[in-house]
C-alpha cells in the first residue's frame, strides 16, 4: 500500500463509520457535523492539487477529516519535503487526541506539523519566523474577531496570489471576514460552494502584492 492509498483508507473507514473512538480515554466522537464531509473535503483537496501546493496551513484540527483531504493532496502532488502545519489548542481536552490518532494511522506524523495553541498566538509567531505557504485552510473558532484575525496573519503567511479555504462560510461572523477583505484589501473570491445546510466554502485568493492604500483608506463590508 502507498503513502496516497493509506491516507485513503483510513479517511475512506471514517467517512463510513461516522464516529472514531479515542485511543487516549475511550470516548466515543461523532465526526459530523463537526468535522467536514466528503464534498467539501474533495474540493479542498482539488484545490491543493491545482495550486501545486507543497506547504499548506491549517487553523482548526479537530477531528483531522481536513487534514487528510489536504495531505492526500500534497501527497498526490510528488513534491519532497512538503509539510502540513495544524493548529489546535483543543485537540486533547476537546477532541480527546482523535485527530492526532487518525494521522498517525494514515502515516502522516511526520508530514504534519501540530501547534497545540489558539491561532491568535501561533499565526503571529509563524510570521515572525518567516514562515510561507501555499494555501490556507481556515476551520477554528468562527466568531468574527477570529476569523478576520485568522485572515490578517494568513494574507501574510500564504504566498502572494495565493488561496485560502474556508468552511462555513454560511455563518455571518466569516461572511462578514471575508468581505473585509475582498473589499479592502483586493482579494478575490474564486468559488463557493456548498455541502450541507450547515457547511458552506469560500475559496479566496489573496494579491499578488499587497495594495498600496492610503492611511485612512476603508470600505465598508
């Protein structure tokens, strides 16, 4: 079994279960409608397939049903050295270390970079190392402040003319992030895209360049 036939099994043996049980304390978690389902995540991967994605960043773990979309994506992608960054703040109390056990499954412990902090303090400190990335993937804590906070580092993170994904995008606090940005600051959004009542994407891509703007230059959203 290859590396890209692994990663397909166990997200195949998720999907159809629909709940994992935790190697950490036995607790048994229902995977939807937490995490992704399968349409949104085979997008996702789609995305990173077209971008030739070699580095990708991820704000929001969990259950790790993403991460292994976005992994099957760098994996089909043949690039050496690519690398997947996960940050979770909650993946032990919250998620009981499920989604760390469903990587380690598919092989992906060393491909992927785990961050067990809120993304307000990890994202930052990213960026301070110089850290780039080729696509975004944002699913963390959906109220307004964070998501644009979110957006804020990852227009620095993410390579110019790059895209970041998001999911639930039917909740207004990331509408509204969202609309910040393709407003003020020239992003683009390149699809939508539904999956459920309860999951909808945005894929937006970010300038080349940043603008060049006034001091008090602002559109309102």
């Amino acid at each position: 079994m290859d590396d890209l036939e692994r990663i397909e099994t166990v997200l195949d043996r998720a999907i159809r279960s629909g709940r994992l049980v935790a190697k950490l304390d036995g607790s048994v978690h229902e995977l939807y409608p937490v995490a992704i389902p399968a349409r949104e995540g085979e997008q996702l991967l789609r995305w990173v397939e077209r971008e030739g994605a070699h580095r990708t960043i991820e704000v929001g773990l969990g259950y790790a049903m993403a991460t292994l979309f976005i992994c099957a994506g760098l994996v089909a992608n043949g690039r050496a050295g690519a690398q997947h960054v996960a940050l979770d703040p909650h993946q032990r109390r919250r998620f009981s270390n499920v989604g760390r056990d469903l990587l380690g499954e598919a092989g992906l412990a060393e491909l992927v970079e785990l961050h067990e902090a809120p993304s307000e303090l990890a994202l930052p400190r990213l960026v301070s190392e110089g850290r780039t990335f080729d696509l975004g993937f944002v699913d963390g804590n959906h109220r307004f402040e964070h998501v644009f906070l979110d957006l804020t580092y990852l227009g620095r993170l993410v390579r110019g003319g790059g895209v970041i994904f998001l999911d639930d995008h039917q909740l207004p606090s990331t509408r509204k992030a969202v609309g910040f940005f393709t407003r003020n600051l020239g992003w683009t959004v390149e699809e939508q895209g539904v999956a459920d009542p309860l999951h909808h994407w945005v894929v937006v891509r970010t300038t080349p360049v940043p603008l060049e703007r006034a001091f008090d230059h602002f559109v309102d959203f």
